[in-house]
C-alpha cells in the first residue's frame, strides 16, 4: 500500500511540474512583441524597430493565479510525498530537467556569461526563449515560418557553393542580416553582458550558421561571432525543457559527450537509464528528460553536476 501511494504521489508530483512549466512558457516576461525590421538598407540609414507593446489582460491575470494555484499544490504534495518516500520526494524535486534549476548548480563566473536561447517557429511567428541564472523571457517575432526558411536556405545553399559571386553573394549578405534582425536582435537588451550564448535550434533551423549572422552592414559587417561565442545544444528542443516539441518518432539514438572526463560513469548511468525507460514503454521525450532527472539527483556529486552530462546528446529520428 506505501509503494502503491508512494507511486501516485510522485505521478501527482511530476504531472504539476509540468503544468507549472507550461504556464510558465505561455506567460511571456516582458511583453514586448516584436515587428521584423525591413534590413534591406541603404548604405547609412538607420536601422528602424517597430515595437508594439502587449497589453497584459484577462488571460494573463488568469494563468497567474493558475500558476500560484498549482505552484502550491505541488509544494503540498512534495510534502506529503516525502513523509511516505524520501527517495521519491528527492527524485521528484523541482529543478532538475528545467534550465533555471541547471543554472543554479553552475560554476557562478560561467553562468554569468552565459544564456540558452531556444528557438520555435509557428506558421505565423518566431518565438524566442532567453534562460539565464536570473531567469527567463520569451519574445514573440512576426515573421512567417516560410519566411525564416526561406532565408535560411538562401544562406545555406550559397555557402555551399562558395565559388559564386556577384548577385549571389549579395542575397546571401542581405539573409545573413535579415536573420540576424530576427534571431538575435531581439534579445540583445536581455543578455545584461552575456556573450557565450547556447543555442537550441529549432530543427528546421539546426544546419543555421549562427555566428556568420550580421549585425550591421555600414560602415563594414560586423558578424555575430565579432561579438559572441556560441555553442550548440541541439537535443534540447527535444528534451522540450520548457517550449513544446514535436515528438522524436522511428529509431532512436542516443549519444553522449563528456568533455570534462573523469565523470563517475554519468554517460553510463544515463543511457542505462533511458533504455530501460524506453523497454518500460515509456516515450523519448519523457524517457530522456526522466534519465537527465535521475542523473541530476543520484547520491554521487559527479553524477549530479550537469557538467558531467551536458556535452553533447542526440535525439534523431530515421
């Protein structure tokens, strides 16, 4: 009977984490919706932003008093969970699978330099997510998906075929700068300094050069890499930490890089884990962010620092 309560309790538990992660998503800090600037400039004209401010109404006011709602709910019921399962009541502790809760657990001098900017496109938007160690805000871009592809595709097909010149070339600066307007200018005023910033692509934008983007084309382009480092975290969309993602489907594969070595066995321990959860029937997306869980709360320190986990993992389909 304790198991079997013990079982429901963490199944309650881990059902309002994830409401509480999906209010937090549709809530969008800072309400600014962005327009896409023309970038088609003249040489020496201005830049120009069209900001329109967002309202806060009746649904917002809604999904607060939802989110304090369930927010104390789950307080009540990691509670009573740890009265009857302490390992469960640890296992099922918030902040393991979120990036707010990876960020606490960081190195201060790196996290202060850092974001993860995750991205989503919708067939009338670009929604950008910016986490941080003070926390996290969304942007909302009025850009079509076909648009963004488009571009994206502009740039990859002319710097696969290097040699070309002329009009070309000339396309591709005006892409670069334009998916710059879309992809990073947005959030430049919520960096506070950060430079070092880990991009979850949207999959359809996975193949995107980020640091080639141009930031401005007068006097001389200045290209995001003048400006920021970047590094990648492609598996995070489908690890979907916080923005929806489509489910993987077919074959799975699952790779891990460890650059720090020395790990305990924490590259181990998670591909055990996520196997098992997949022959449990479990799905890969849930299977993955519960194995990354499971590392983060394991008694070993090397196992639960994210570092010993966080190189590289792969989520592909067929």
């Amino acid at each position: 009977a304790a198991d079997t309560a013990a079982a429901a309790g963490y199944r309650t538990v881990i059902g309002l984490q994830r409401e509480i992660e999906r209010i937090r998503g549709t809530l969008f800090s800072g309400r600014l919706q962005w327009s896409h600037p023309e970038s088609r400039l003249e040489a020496g004209e201005a830049e120009t932003w069209v900001v329109r401010t967002v309202v806060a109404g009746g649904e917002d006011a809604r999904l607060r008093e939802e989110l304090v709602e369930r927010e104390t709910a789950l307080r009540l019921a990691l509670a009573r969970l740890r009265r009857i399962s302490p390992v469960l009541a640890d296992r099922a502790s918030p902040g393991g699978a979120s990036p707010e809760g990876l960020w606490r657990t960081f190195d201060p001098a790196w996290s202060g330099k850092t974001a993860i900017v995750e991205y989503r496109l919708s067939s009338g938007a670009l929604h950008l997510r910016l986490t941080t160690d003070q926390g996290s805000v969304v942007r909302r871009v009025t850009v079509s998906r076909e648009e963004v592809l488009r571009q994206a595709e502009a740039v990859t097909l002319a710097l696969g075929d290097p040699g070309k010149g002329g009009g070309e070339a000339a396309t591709m600066t005006e892409s670069l700068t334009w998916l710059y307007d879309s992809l990073l200018r947005p959030i430049e005023g919520d960096l506070g300094g950060r430079d070092l910033l880990l991009i979850v692509p949207d999959p359809s934008l996975s193949m995107l050069p980020m640091a080639a983007l141009i930031r401005s084309r007068v006097p001389t382009p200045e290209y995001a890499v003048q400006r920021y480092r970047f590094g990648y975290l492609p598996s995070f969309h489908f690890a979907a930490t916080m923005m929806p993602a489509p489910s993987a489907t077919g074959s799975v594969e699952l790779r891990l890089a460890v650059p720090s070595g020395g790990n305990g066995g924490a590259g181990e321990r998670i591909g055990d884990s996520y196997r098992a959860l997949l022959e449990r029937g479990m799905g890969p997306v849930d299977a993955l962010a519960e194995a990354q869980r499971n590392s983060l709360t394991a008694p070993e320190e090397g196992l639960r620092h994210p570092r010993a986990w966080a190189g590289v993992v792969v989520l592909g389909g067929p």
